[in-house]
C-alpha cells in the first residue's frame, strides 16, 4: 500500500480519457498566467481556457519572481504566448500575514525554527501588482507586443478585477 493509492488510482482513471498524446507543449490560446498557489483558483477554467491552451506560473502570492520571469521569456519566445496574465488573489495568506506571523505558525507545526526560511509576504497587493506587471512589460527578452495585464482574483466570487 502507498500513500498515493488514491491519486493514483484516479490518475488511472484521467488516462483512460487521455487526449493531448502528442500534443506539441506551445500555449495554444497563446497565454501564460502567473498566479498564486492557492487551491482555490483553477487558473485555466477561470478565463475560459482548456489544457493545452496557456502556460501557468504558480508561486506563493502569485509574484512574479526571477523563476516566473525566466518561465515567461521562453514562454514568449518558445511556446507562442502572445499575452501575460499577472493574478494575486483576495484573502492570501501571502498578502495577509506578516513574516513573523508565518515564521511562528511554521514553526509551531514543524516543532522547530523556521525563522531562517524566507517568506515573502505581500505587504500592498496593488502596488505589488503594479511592481509585476512592469517587471515583465520591461523586462529587455519580452517584446512590447506581448500583451500583459495585472489582475485581482475574486476567491469568493470568482471574478477578475483587471488593474493593470
């Protein structure tokens, strides 16, 4: 028995309807979406799109770090996306806790000190938000005709509020 019986077991059942065999890995609906973690966002579903149509980013308050950038450029010049979704969430975790806040609630669940592990909490989701869109809308490998706009995701509406 292992501890991943029934994830694979429904993995059996995903395969017997397997349809991108072959499929050729660009972003068919030429998008790429950085966006945080969180289990609550279903980045594909949330704007319309199926597998095989957008690349996705995910990270802990859904910044654009140095990796998403790097995943955005060959995004761009290898896998045909056209348009860049920036999208932190309401009620993050990441935007909603201080690093103390984090460092002592890992801590108690770990039993050990976790204050040396960074965190990187979200002081201002707006500005932070702003900060990231023009990271990737200077960055010197993304050309100006990529599109990218920066957007607040609705956790209890499902909704995307676009800011940038």
């Amino acid at each position: 028995m292992s501890d991943f019986d029934d994830l694979i077991a429904a993995n059996r059942t995903f395969a017997e309807h397997f349809e991108l065999s072959g499929f050729d890995g660009v972003a068919h609906a030429g998008v790429a979406i950085v966006t945080c973690m969180d289990s609550r966002i279903d980045p594909l579903r949330m704007v319309g799109l199926r597998a095989g149509d957008a690349k996705i980013f995910r990270n802990p308050g859904g910044r654009v770090t140095p990796q998403a950038l790097e995943a955005l450029v060959l995004a761009v010049h290898l896998l045909g996306v056209e348009r860049i979704l920036v999208i932190p969430h309401t009620r993050c975790a990441m935007a909603s806790s201080t690093e103390a806040e984090l460092h002592d609630k890992v801590s108690a669940s770990a039993g050990l000190d976790a204050s040396w592990q960074p965190f990187h909490v979200v002081e201002d989701q707006v500005s932070s938000l702003e900060e990231d869109v023009h990271k990737v809308r200077s960055h010197p490998l993304i050309p100006d005709t990529v599109r990218v706009g920066g957007f607040l995701y609705d956790v209890d509406t499902g909704l995307l509020d676009q800011l940038y």
